[in-house]
C-alpha cells in the first residue's frame, strides 16, 4: 500500500510528540565486512557485520511543559535508555500499521537552533540499543 505519510504517531520515553514532527527516518544498516578468500573467483565475498540502527527525526522546537525540550533533554542530560514507537498512522498496530519500537540513546541534541523570523527546528539523532522491532500484532 502506498500513502502520504499525514498523521503518523510518535511517541518518545512514553511522551506523544507527533504534533512537532515534521520529519522521520528509521535507517537500518548494518557493516559489511569482506570475507574475500583465495578462492573468490575475482569477486569480493561479503557478510553481514553490527546493526548500525537509528531515528532521525525533524522537530519544531517547544519548551512548554511535557513537550520537545522537556523531554529530550532530560534524556540527553542523564545519558537514560528510553523506548521509542513510530507508526504511519493512528490507530490499531496491524500489517497495514506497523510499530516500530526501539530501545534508544540520545548522544547530541539542540535545544535551540534557529534564525530570525523562521520557525525554530531541530534534527534529533536517536541511536538505537540493540535492533528496531517492526511489530504488527
């Protein structure tokens, strides 16, 4: 199914901050290591390595209570592990809309960041703790 991502849902150490979302990434890679022999046949022979994981997410800055800053930097500031939920769309989690939950850190972070009449937004790297779980029950 194709869509126009709309009204997806963000939720961040248990805190719903999808309204201040103006963009989301959930890239996964993970190291390529070259196990190249002898015997390759002129090609490299490659395997799978560590999951590299994250959440790359756009916010629109807010410092009211329970909001952008009041979460993340707390976060940031303790150096706490914090679970992280991301769907497409409101509503039940099925094969059409998949959870994706992680365990994660939050390493760099900026409170401010922002130029005279435009509107204040910062991108948030989020690495995750072992691997992102796409879940659909």
């Amino acid at each position: 199914m194709k869509f126009v991502v709309k009204e997806g849902v963000l939720e961040i150490a248990g805190v719903d901050l999808s309204d201040h979302v103006t963009s989301i990434d959930i890239p996964l890679t993970k190291d390529q290591i070259d196990a190249t022999g002898l015997n390759a046949g002129g090609g490299h022979d490659w395997v799978h390595g560590l999951a590299d994981e994250g959440c790359v997410v756009e916010f629109m800055n807010d410092e009211d209570s329970g909001s952008v800053t009041d979460t993340l930097f707390p976060l940031y500031r303790d150096e706490d592990e914090f679970e992280i939920t991301y769907q497409n769309f409101q509503g039940a989690v099925s094969d059409e809309n998949p959870s994706y939950r992680m365990t994660a850190k939050l390493f760099n972070y900026d409170p401010v960041n922002g130029q005279v009449g435009a509107l204040s937004k910062s991108q948030t790297t989020f690495k995750v703790i072992g691997l992102v779980d796409r879940v659909t029950t």
